[in-house]
C-alpha cells in the first residue's frame, strides 16, 4: 500500500522548529543516525511531511530523496497528520475475510478520506493496519485506542456519530 503525501498546508511552529534544529545538530555528523532523527522529528511534529523531510535532508546533509526513500519505506512513518480521532481497519487475513474491506469502504464513504488522509479540520484520519491481534473479534475497527469488533459496514455511521 503507497503511503500518500497530506494535502493539508504545513503548519510547524518557530517552537517545533527550534526542537527539530536541536535534534538534527545532536546528530548532523553521523548519518547513520537519519532514522533517529526522523523518529524524533515525527515525535515533534505528529508527522513527517515534505517541509520536515526537507529541513532534515539538509540539516544531516544528505538527499532529500534518501529521507523521503526511508519515510516512505518504513511503516513507522507519516506522510500525514492523525486527526483527533484516528480511525483504523484492519486489513489482516482474519478481518479481510469476514469483511473489513467493506467496512473500509463504509468510512471512506462516511467521512470523505481515503486512507492515510485527515479531514482538512483536523477531526479524524484513516489508516488501514495489516494486524491489530483481536482476529476473534474479525472485522475490527479502532478509533484511537477504542476497539470496535465483528461489524458490519451498516454500523459504521453510529460508531462514527459518538466522535462527532
């Protein structure tokens, strides 16, 4: 699955900055250390959108491309921001087959993203998960930290309508 890059405007403060400018001169003459760096810059941001990616490339003097390669390689990384609510299906085999890609469907259709999207208010982001390890619970959702189990797609406005 091919992450996709926010279409929400960057909106780093001075005070995010001043914490990536200090993370990035801790590091900046051992390269090996890129993908700490990038954890720390996610931690600080919520996300490592283009503008981050940038700021890194340069400060650890590599390629923007090696950062963007690394980010989008790697599950740990986001490309867009999680909304206050971060709504998650799991696409595992388990939850796959008793239907949780219609269920995917259901919120794409409900709130208007695609997966790994946010709302342009910032309410809700989609990601689809390989596995959360509540296969008896199949097809499941999690909103944040909120485990939804054996749904059927018709439920998914009334789960969603408790966020609103």
């Amino acid at each position: 699955m091919q992450k996709k890059i926010s279409k929400i405007p960057f909106q780093g403060t001075a005070e995010q900055k001043k914490k990536l400018d200090a993370v990035i001169d801790a590091h900046k003459h051992d390269k090996s250390s890129l993908m700490a760096v990038m954890q720390e810059a996610q931690d600080i941001y919520g996300y490592l959108p283009v503008e981050v990616q940038t700021m890194i490339a340069e400060g650890m003097d590599v390629p923007v491309e090696k950062v963007f390669g690394v980010s989008t390689f790697y599950a740990q990384f986001a490309l867009s921001p999680k909304g206050k609510y971060n709504i998650s299906i799991c696409l595992g085999t388990a939850c796959y087959v008793k239907g949780s890609g219609q269920l995917l469907d259901k919120v794409t259709e409900t709130i208007g993203i695609g997966t790994d999207e946010c709302t342009p208010d910032g309410k809700y982001s989609l990601t689809a998960c390989r596995c959360v390890g509540a296969c008896g619970l199949a097809p499941v959702l999690t909103i944040n930290e909120e485990v939804y189990g054996r749904l059927k797609p018709e439920e998914v406005p009334a789960i969603l309508a408790k966020y609103q």
